[in-house]
C-alpha cells in the first residue's frame, strides 16, 4: 500500500471512528476541548506511523490506546495526577480490549447532546455537532457553509469554551429536560440537511455531501434513540427528501422543480427506507409530530407515480395540522402552494396576499417567488413577471437567481 493510499485509509477510518474516540475520550476526562486535543493528537501519530507499519487490524482501537496513553502524558504534567490516573482503568498496561456496543452507544448519545446542547447559538451547534459526530475538517465545514477557515475555527473553539464554562455534563439528558434537548438535537442535523437540500448562497443548487452527513446522523441517532417517534420522523423525512436529489438538477446543474422533475429518476430505496422510518414513527405515536408530519407530506410525493396523481388535498390538510402545531409563515405558504394545487390559484393567492405584511417573510425570496408562479397560473403576466424579478434580487444562489430570472423572461 502506497503513502498516499495509507492516508486515504486513515481519512476513511477517521469518519466512521473519530465520533467514538472523542467521545470515549470525553467520558474519561471529563473536558470536550481537551478529549478533541487528544483525540486530534493519535491521528497525527497514525499519519506518521501507518505508512510505513501498515493500517492495524482494529485502527479504532489502536487510536483509542494511542489516545489515553496521550491523557497519562497529560495528566502526568498536572497536579492531580494520582486521582485522574485512577479514572484511566487499568487496562493500559495491557492490549486495550474494545468496549461493550452498549457503552459506545451511551457515550455517542452523550456527545450528540452535548454538541447540541441549548447553551450554544444554532451556528455554533452546527459547526460543531459536523465537526465531532461528522468527522468533517474546519475547511470542509467553512466550504460547506460558505464561511471563512478562520470563523468558522472561532466558532468551534468559542463552541468548546462556552460548554467548559457552564459545566455541561457529558450525560443524556433526564427524563424531565429529555424533550427540549432532543428538539435542539434535531433541529441542527435538519438545519444541516436543508443546507445541503437547497444551498442558501453559492454557485450550487445542492450540496450533497451535507445531505448525506446529516441522513447518517439522524440514523445513529435512530438507533441509539429506537423509542423516540420523532427521531424517525426526522429520518423518514430525509431519506424521502434525498430520494428525489438525482431529479432536483438538469444536465448543466440547473434546478428542476418538483412538477417537472423525471420521478423514474427518484431514488426507490431511500423512499422505502423512508417509508418504514414514517411508519416506525406512527407505530410509536408520533404521526402528529413536525417532523413526522412533513415526512407525511413527503411521502405524498414519493407515492404518486406521476405529478397529476399527487394527492394535494391531503397535503394541503396535512400542512394545515402542522401549521396548529408549529405555526410558522413558511408553514402557511407552503399551505398556500398545496391549496393552489387542490382548488386553483386563486384560492392560493387569497392565502399568499394575507403573507404580505407578515415580517418573517418581508426578504423570503420564496413568498415572491410563490407569488409570481400563481399570477402567472392566472394570466397576469406583467404582475408574475415583477414577482420573480423581486424574488431574484432577494436570493443569495446563483443557479436559483438564473431559475427564477428565466421565469421572469417566460412572462
């Protein structure tokens, strides 16, 4: 095996194990920074020794060793040595013996709260819930978001330092708190799927590699979390959403909306997976959840075999519980689009007009948007053609601003 084949290797083990090393490290020595430090530390000695010794039968392991034996070091230069060194176990003067599944799980779901814990702003979650649990790099996750190296570095140390200065625990949360949490928990890793979904600035309609961080999250976190009906929501809405990724661009990369899209190019897998994730939800009670409620939605989508066959009036019933549940006016717009499709545009334009003064959408490129496409439904070009003319000004992606500045010209 070549250097170069070695480093990939390593690349390749650290996504599927950086997330458990940092965490068992964080069960040991209490501090998130410093359980990062170390963790960082046995990838550097991995990159120096690999190449020439080979990649180890079971890397996680050797990472882990490498790791603590990095912790003794640490603990060694401060002055509560002897009480730390006790809670190092006594296994390191032996062949380190991989944990009990059950204890990686528990210290896995202890990390996912602590990285999206409450204390911390939702970019700051972000950035660091992407960098602990997806093995993502400072760069990629700058590049991901559009922001610099430098803040988004910032962001993650002001992230660690915020947590060590209110004394987060690094346990799940109780019964009590449990709710809360998990709603912040899920929030992050949709946030993260929208980004990837449709990329709020940039030259890209989508950025995949998000969508596909953020699906892998939520499915570990089904699994370490099985009774918990939203987590399955969450799940049954990405992997419907991801089924239609190949079909959301065109040759040149361009968007192609929903009506338009090429549904034999739907992925069929992830919708079946999806399908199970939305009925694992309502099997555990959650079918009246956000989450579980846009997955409904979305499964509308993924079982109409055609456009024309798409079942509007039950998503445009479906919006309207999940507008009693989570009122929202991005909620009553997409109502809005759903009725349209069910009664015509006119229905739907007497709901778009009542969002006009709403503030929350005040620069929503989409309510323009929206807009336009029912004046254009109902002949009144001159007007659609304003529309879309406004909602191009008003978005920050280059591939949506082309879409919808064509639109304009179709007018």
């Amino acid at each position: 095996m070549t250097t170069s084949d070695t480093h990939r290797a390593i690349e390749a083990v650290w996504r599927v194990e950086s997330a458990r090393l940092i965490a068992g490290l964080t069960r040991i020595v209490r501090d998130l920074g410093i359980a990062e430090e170390l963790a960082q530390d046995a990838l550097v000695i991995a990159l120096e020794k690999w190449p020439e010794s080979g990649v180890p039968d079971n890397p996680g392991a050797w990472l882990m060793v490498t790791a603590k034996h990095r912790a003794i070091d640490l603990i060694r230069r401060n002055e509560t040595y002897a009480r730390k060194l006790a809670l190092l176990g006594q296994d390191l003067e032996t062949e380190w013996q991989a944990p009990e599944p059950a204890a990686i799980e528990d210290d896995l779901l202890r990390l996912v709260f602590v990285a999206c814990h409450p204390v911390l702003s939702t970019q700051a979650r972000v950035a660091l819930t992407l960098r602990l649990l997806g093995g993502l790099t400072t760069s990629e996750i700058a590049r991901a978001f559009l922001a610099s190296e430098p803040a988004v570095a910032q962001r993650i140390v002001r992230a660690k330092r915020s947590l060590a200065a209110a004394e987060v625990p690094f346990e799940v949360p109780g019964a009590d708190e449990l709710s809360g949490r998990l709603s912040s928990v899920l929030e992050v890793i949709y946030l993260i799927f929208n980004e990837g979904y449709a990329a709020t600035a940039g030259d890209d309609w989508m950025r995949p590699a998000l969508c596909e961080e953020a699906m892998r999250l939520g499915r570990v976190l089904a699994t370490l979390m099985p009774k918990e009906a939203e987590v399955h929501g969450l799940v049954a809405l990405m992997e419907l959403q991801a089924s239609r990724a190949a079909a959301r661009t065109g040759p040149s990369g361009e968007p192609v909306l929903l009506l338009d899209q090429d549904r034999g190019r739907w992925d069929h897998l992830l919708i079946r997976r999806g399908l199970a994730a939305l009925a694992r939800a309502e099997e555990l009670g959650g079918a009246h959840g956000p989450y579980a409620l846009q997955a409904a939605i979305a499964a509308c989508h993924a079982r109409a075999r055609t456009a024309e066959a798409t079942d509007w009036a039950r998503i445009a019933a479906l919006y309207a519980t999940l507008a009693e549940r989570v009122p929202s006016p991005v909620v009553e717009l997409n109502r809005a689009v759903a009725v349209t499709m069910a009664e015509g545009p006119s229905a739907g334009l007497a709901l778009v007009d009542a969002l006009s003064s709403e503030p929350a959408l005040r620069d929503y490129h989409l309510l323009p948007s929206v807009r336009g496409d029912l004046l254009f439904r109902l002949g009144r070009r001159a007007e659609a053609r304003e529309e879309f003319l406004r909602a191009a000004e008003l978005t920050r992606n280059e591939r949506e601003r082309g879409l919808l500045l064509r639109r304009a010209a179709d007018c």
